[in-house]
C-alpha cells in the first residue's frame, strides 16, 4: 500500500465525509467553494476546491482563497490534544493567508470538516493510517543508517 | 454495629444479572428506529487510583452502531489520563442476549457472579484485568425520562469488590477488594438534546458499607428538574429512595474545567471551550416522614468525556468529577453517617 501522505489522506477522508456524514461535506462545499484552499504540508502543496457538490484536489494556481502551511507532527498534535489552534498558529507551527473574509471562512469550513470527521466510523482507521505513514517516515533515516 | 462487605451468593444473584444486566442493542439493526444508546459502567476507587470504564454501544451518524472504550485512570495525586477507543462493527462479539462482550481485545464476562474485565487503550500504556465481585443486590429501575418523551433505563449494582492489576507506563498496581461500582444503561435519544443530568456515587469507607447515589436530570438550560433522587443502600441490601419533591438540592461555587484532560484527545481541537457550568459543592436535603438525609458533595479534580451531539453541532461534555462525600441524617430509625470517596458526573451539552 503506498505510503498515505497529506493529499490523499484528506481526498480519502473527504470522500468518507460525503459517504458517511454528507451533511457536512454538503455545507464544505458552500464554504470553501471553487476557490478553495491550497495546503501545503510537509512541503507538498496541493488545492482543494469544490465543483458544486464534489471536492477536488489539483496542484495550487495562487488563486485559492486561503494559504495553509503545516507539516504532519503539527496535525498529529492538534488531533491528541497536544496542541491547540491557537498556539500552532503563535508558535508558527501553522501558518494561514488570506483575507479576513477569507480566513474567518476557513475557519467555519475547518469546524465543519472536523464535527462531520468524529461522526464518521471509518475516519479513525484513516487516521491511524497517516499516524502510521508519519512515524515511518521518521523512522527512515535511522533505517538508511544501518544500510 | 459493623457490617463488613460481604460476597453474596454468587449463584443466586448470578441469575439475577444474567437476566437484567444484558446488552439490548440498536433495533437499527433489524429494521427499527436509530437512536440507541448504552453503556456498561464500572467505577473503582483504589488505594492508589481509581479507575472509571466504560463499553459502549451507540447509535451514531445514519444509525451506525458505533462501539467504544471509555478508560480513565486517577492517580492519588489527582493526575487523570485515559482516552477513548472507538471501534468498527467487525471488531464487536456479543451473545445473543448476554452479558459478555470483546470489543477489540477488550473483554467482560460474567462468570461465577463475578464481572471479569479486561481493557486496555489503543494508544496509551493502560491496562486494567479485573474480577468484581458483588456486594450487593442489584436493581433495576424504572423509566428516567430525559426529554422529548425520550427515556432511558439503568441497572445497578451499587457496591462490588474490585481485585486484580492495573498496569501503566511500565508501573504495576494491585487492588485488594477496592470498593466499586457499576451500573448498565440504555435508552433511545439524542446527544445534544434538551436535558442535562448531575448523578453521584459515594460509598462508605466506615464500618458500615454504606452506599449512596445521587441523580438529578434537568432541561439542557438546568431551568426545570424532570426527575431527582437519592438511592441508599445498607451494605448489601436497598434501606431507602427518597425522590421527586422529597429532595431540594442545591449547587455552590464553581469547579473549574480549565487543564483537564479531555477525552477523545481530538474533541480539545473539534470543541475547544472550557467554560463550563460545573458546581463546587452539591448539597442534597431529602425528608419523608422521619426519615431525612443531609448529602453534601464537595468536588474536586475532574476529566471530561466528550460525545458528538446527534441533533446539532456540537458535544456534549461528561464532566467525570472526583469528589468527596459526608452524609448524615436517619432512615429507618438508623442513625446514618459516612463519609467517603465520590464520583460525581456532570452532563452538559455546549452548543
């Protein structure tokens, strides 16, 4: 199985979200819209935008409405209770652009993913998945060693 | 005169929680409404630590029977750790009409009028292998009505003597005949709705075992009681209920939720608030007749469950409150007067 990283973990988890809580990806789609959002994680950046009702990911143009920076440690922290929002972003381990509109916006459609995201049963396995990918890759230059 | 906790006849009450303490499960399943939920509930309070697990079985989203582990564990020093572990279908085995249930690897039994627990977290260093012995006769209740015509159903056993270990993070805990408690509930409604409910246990440490529980169940906005009462048991047999207009009850100060842990880890980011309507003290006054009860309940450090609502955004917090108890007054001519440990339980909805 290819190794989980950021992008198809939120295009797996966005298609559980319109299977299982279809409420939730519904009103997604209104918030983030056809502009989107470009995330990039780990140093891989990638846009979600909405087609009306479907989500889609392609290689950001500079035109989505908001700008995320992360990497994976930051959103594993931010899922156990490590780390809240707020102090990713004052300790920029989190980074966010975008107008007041447009961030305000970000932050109700973030809500959103999350409440629907608890309620689906098949997210916790996707989540460990990533979990997973993560602790392997930083496995992987202590493994390179031994060679 | 004392009264030491006694095992009783395991094979009679044995019958009696096979036939009352079963899992009832969703009619979701065959075709019926959506909406179950239930929870087999164990307390412990250690020399050491106390324990607080919890098997659930809950109709989520779309009427999924959605099954999960409830384990926190209280240090001495008032330090709370634990988390919740939720499971697919494929991973749950019950009886048909039985007690028993693996979840994952987590196990209960029944065997020998005992409960044989064993749980551990997914992602947390916490095991616990228990056999809870009763000690006392088990109850069913009557109908609660929570809201919305919405009801729901408990079965106790007030008293029990827990024995085994708890290991975590490399360190070992024995408990010898720790006192514990356990109650099963069910009923069909929804997280989120409009009620609220505040329920206690206290249990004796003097020489009478006594054993009391407290629960009071209010609309969401705490503004109109829909039902209240104070159950005391004698060492191991039912002596009082008083109820209803029986009891006023009163709350003071205010107990903060500021630091505590949070359960499942990923509701501090889903439902960050901490503001919360949890009282420092409870005071219950119960009469009838001759018979009155002065329960004061002081609490104290707390950690907080907290579930997705069913009929709006939002959780519900479960607010799992350590807390200490004096009671005083006489029931059936009997002086009664104990204090002990308490476990005090707070829900809330937040949105």
């Amino acid at each position: 199985m290819p190794t989980p990283d950021f992008p198809a973990f939120l295009d797996r988890s966005l298609a559980v979200l319109r299977s299982e809580a279809p409420a939730h990806h519904a009103e997604l789609a209104v918030l983030l819209g056809a502009r989107g959002l470009c995330c990039e994680v780990d140093g891989r950046s990638v846009a979600l935008c909405f087609d009306g009702a479907r989500h889609a990911l392609r290689p950001p143009d500079r035109r989505e409405a908001v700008s995320l920076c992360t990497d994976r440690r930051t959103i594993l922290d931010l899922v156990d209770g490590e780390l809240t929002l707020l102090d990713a972003l004052l300790e920029e381990r989190l980074w966010l652009a975008g107008s007041a509109d447009a961030v305000t916006r970000f932050d109700e459609a973030l809500t959103c993913y999350l409440d629907g995201a608890i309620r689906c049963p098949s997210l916790p396995p996707l989540l460990e998945e990533f979990r997973r990918a993560g602790l392997e890759v930083t496995l992987l230059p202590a493994a390179e060693a031994h060679r | 005169m004392s009264v030491q906790p006694r095992v009783l006849d395991p094979a009679a009450l044995g019958s009696l929680v096979l036939q009352a303490d079963h899992w009832r499960r969703s009619p979701a399943s065959v075709g019926g409404p959506a909406g179950h939920k239930e929870w087999s509930h164990f307390c412990v309070f250690g020399e050491d630590l106390d324990l607080l697990i919890n098997l659930s079985l809950m109709d989520g989203f779309g009427g999924i029977e959605t099954p999960r582990l409830t384990l926190l564990m209280r240090e001495s020093g008032g330090e709370w750790s634990g988390d919740v572990d939720t499971y697919v279908a494929s991973e749950l085995e019950i009886d048909e009409g039985g007690v028993d249930l693996c979840m994952g690897p987590n196990t209960l039994r029944f065997r020998n009028g005992a409960y044989e627990l064993d749980v551990r977290l997914a992602r947390r260093s916490i095991r616990a292998r228990l056999r809870l012995e009763l000690a006392s006769r088990p109850a069913l209740t009557t109908s609660v009505p929570l809201s919305d015509g919405a009801g729901m159903r408990w079965f106790v056993v007030p008293r029990l003597v827990a024995s085994g270990t708890v290991a975590r993070e490399g360190r070992r805990t024995q408990l010898d005949r720790a006192p514990a408690y356990h109650d099963h509930d069910w009923g069909s409604f929804g997280w989120g709705g409009d009620f609220s409910w505040e329920w206690g246990i206290a249990l004796a440490e003097g020489a009478v075992p006594w054993t009391l529980v407290f629960q009071r169940i209010s609309d969401r906005g705490r503004l109109r009681t829909l039902s209240q009462g104070v159950l005391l048991w004698r060492g191991d047999r039912h002596l009082r209920t008083l109820h209803g207009p029986e009891l006023s009850v009163r709350c003071e100060g205010r107990t903060s939720a500021a630091g505590a842990l949070r359960v499942p880890r990923i509701m501090s980011l889903v439902s960050p608030g901490r503001a919360a309507d949890l009282p420092r003290r409870i005071v219950v006054e119960a009469r009838r007749g001759a018979d009155a009860l002065h329960v004061a309940l002081e609490l104290g450090d707390l950690a907080q469950i907290a579930i997705p609502n069913d009929v709006a955004r939002g959780a519900t917090i479960v607010s799992e409150v350590r807390s200490s108890a004096t009671v005083e007054g006489v029931v059936r001519g009997e002086p009664v007067r104990f204090e002990g440990p308490a476990l005090v339980e707070l829900n809330r909805a937040d949105a």
